[in-house]
C-alpha cells in the first residue's frame, strides 16, 4: 500500500503512480501522447493537437505537406 495515497495501486493523481503507458511520440516536442491526449496525425507522423500541432504548424505545412511561402511583389510592368 502506498504511503501517500493509502492505495494499492497508486491512484493516478499520486506522485508515486507510475507515468502511463505511451501511445504515440510527439515529433515536435519528443513528448509522450498517452491515452486521452489528443493528437494530429499526418502521414502516420504524430503531435500532440493544442500545442505541438500548432506551434509547428508552418514546419508542418511547408515540410510535410508541400506547401510553399512567399512575399507578394507588385509588378511594375502595370505601373
């Protein structure tokens, strides 16, 4: 029995309980995703979705999914 949460197992919010199983690895943060985490998957590569997802989300775009990126020039053929 477990001296701090008086249970056997440890509950889950114990600090003696042990990490959850991993799921998937997050590729932006290296980060487990365990069970009830929400992730983004593309092309079978996984990120956690609040904060990972969104924080790589132009690496995201312009890496894996071909997206490219520019700066808008008038042309002064027309001016």
């Amino acid at each position: 029995m477990c001296m701090i949460c008086r249970q056997s197992p440890c509950h889950p919010s114990c600090p003696n309980a042990p990490d959850p199983p991993t799921v998937y690895t997050c590729q932006h943060c290296g980060e487990p995703i365990v069970a009830g985490d929400e992730y983004l998957e593309i092309d079978g590569v996984y990120y956690h979705l609040e904060d990972c997802a969104s924080d790589a989300a132009m690496d995201i775009l312009l890496n894996r999914c071909g997206a490219s990126k520019g700066v808008a020039e008038v042309d002064d053929q027309w001016t």
